[in-house]
C-alpha cells in the first residue's frame, strides 16, 4: 500500500520536481497539500500546516518544498506532531536550526530526511567509485545558470537566509562533497553582491585539504576550486572538472552525465526526484535519518569569509 504524504510549497520546484516524482512512485500517495495560493486537482488543499496536521492523522510524512525561510517553523510542527520530514535544499536558513531539528527528529522517534537532489544525479555515483582511489590533482566546478529563468519573480532568493547564487551553488557542493575520497574546507571567498540586494549574485572559492601524512588520494595539495554565476544566459553550465593520476573525469548537466578519459560512461537524464524519494522509502524502512550538512557547511563558511564586492543593481 502507497504511504501518504502531504507536500508543504506548491511553487515552481514543486510542480516541475516533486509532484511528477510523486506520481510516477507507487510507493508514495499525494494526499494532501499545503499553500497560500495553489492547488493540485484531486489532492485535498490547504492553507497552513495546523490544519493539516490536526485533520489528517493518517499522513505520517510531510515533504516541505518551500523557502528556507520558514522553514523551521512547519518542519518544527511537522516533527512534534510525530510526522517524517523531508527537507527540500537547502535544510535550513542556519546550520543551528538544522542541528536544532535533528535533535527533534531523534527525540521524536521520527525520520528527517535533508534531501541534496544533486547527488542522486546519474552520473553521481560512478563519479565517487571512480575517483575513490586516484590521485587527485585539481578540481573546477563552474556553475553558472540565470536567475530570471529558475526563480523567475522570486525575491525571497535575495533576502536574509535566501543564499543568493549558492542556492543552486549548494547543489555543486552537494557533489562535491559526495565525491572527494578527502575532506575540504573553504580558505577564500569573493562574494558580488547587487547594490540593492542582500544575498550575492556571484562567487568564487577556494578550497584547502588538511595536511595528510602519506595521502594518497591528491589531499596535499590538490587545487579545489569554484565558481558560481546566476548572470548566465543561453545555455546553463553545470560542470565538475577533476584531474587525476589515471586522467580527468567531468561530470556535466549538473551530474546527469559522466565522462572519464575521453569516453561518455554515464549519460543519464533527469532522475534527481525520483531517487530522493525512494531514499526517503529506504530511510523509513530502516527508521533512519539522513542530515548531512557538509554542503551547508561550505556556504556558511563562504558568507563568513567571503570579501563582498558591490556590483551594479539586479531586477526581474
């Protein structure tokens, strides 16, 4: 039998990800929805997360696909409510109110899945097996997409908690740390931020690895490195770059497709969604929890480091 769950945000993310991924999964039944403004036809609507959750005792898991910004506060509910949660990239506007829902979930008895969609891309998993005992030499990442076409309108993306230009670099980083055999932290960070919003619109990285006796995975020395531009029009570049001992390798199309040496290994499409909720079935099925804030981390750091240069104003 489908298990139930309600989906909290019917936005863009929503229609164009979640609610496919939902009705193309027999173990899943969309119940029930949450939002201000929209609807799914055949799914029972409504308006706030109180209602749901005191109306609807039979759907025991709520997947929030809304901003970071509220967040908190409905998977807060959701979790003392004694329902699972799934938490839509990134988990929280802070890493204290993610630490804060994880205790929750565990205090609960409940699972809190924070979903990173990127790592479940195609080319994903190859990529880590592959490089797990290379030497690794450097690492590129280049994302750059625009703005106006993946969050058209949205302004909650420039405030306070909004992330700016890491909300899709977080997916970068998500890869990232999946697949280095080896730990990173950020060493340096130019952040260009528009003269009238608060969140950047571009970034540069620089990444360090500890020192390593004897490592042999390139952890001494390799060159890690990012950047990340919403001011992309045309075609969108989503690509990681690695060297290695044994040749390069690059995942492309955001991790859908893997290329090692000169051969395509893996050229994969749009599975993302689908792969997180049958993690989310996995999790369950185990009573886990899944809340690895490593990309979150690396953001943080980057916020706090970063040298802000002002660019020129950004509108929709």
């Amino acid at each position: 039998m489908a298990r139930k769950i309600a989906l909290v945000g019917i936005g863009k993310i929503a229609v164009d990800q979640h609610i496919p991924a939902l009705a193309a999964d027999p173990d899943w039944e969309l119940a029930a929805t949450v939002s201000r403004h929209a609807s799914v036809d055949g799914v029972q609507g409504f308006t706030d997360i109180d209602t749901l959750l005191a109306t609807r005792p039979d759907i025991d898991t709520v997947s929030l696909a809304i901003p970071p910004q509220p967040r908190f506060d409905y998977a807060h509910k959701a979790l003392s409510a004694g329902r699972h949660v799934m938490l839509e990239k990134p988990p929280g506007q802070t890493l204290a109110e993610c630490h804060a829902l994880e205790r929750l979930a565990q205090a609960q008895g409940v699972t809190l899945f924070a979903t990173w969609h990127s790592r479940y891309a195609d080319g994903v998993a190859g990529a880590k097996a592959w490089l797990a005992d290379r030497r690794i030499t450097r690492v590129a990442i280049t994302w750059k997409e625009d703005v106006r076409r993946w969050h058209p309108g949205q302004d909650w993306v420039w405030a306070p908690g909004g992330l700016g230009v890491f909300d899709p670099g977080i997916n970068a980083l998500s890869i990232l740390t999946e697949i280095l055999p080896f730990d990173v932290h950020l060493a340096a960070a130019t952040l260009d931020v528009p003269a009238n919003r608060q969140t950047p619109i571009a970034a540069d990285l620089t990444f360090a690895a500890p020192a390593m006796p004897d490592a042999a995975n390139g952890a001494n020395g390799a060159d890690v490195t990012a950047v990340f531009d919403w001011r992309q029009e045309g075609p969108q570049t989503w690509d990681i770059d690695v060297d290695t001992d044994a040749g390069p390798l690059r995942l492309s199309s955001g991790g859908a497709r893997l290329r090692i040496g000169g051969d395509l290994v893996v050229d994969g499409s749009d599975h993302e969604y689908p792969n997180l909720y049958a993690r989310m079935t996995d999790l369950l099925a185990r009573g886990a929890c899944d809340v690895d804030l490593a990309p979150m981390v690396h953001v943080c750091d980057a916020l706090a480091l970063g040298h802000r240069r002002s660019v020129d104003a950004f509108e929709f």
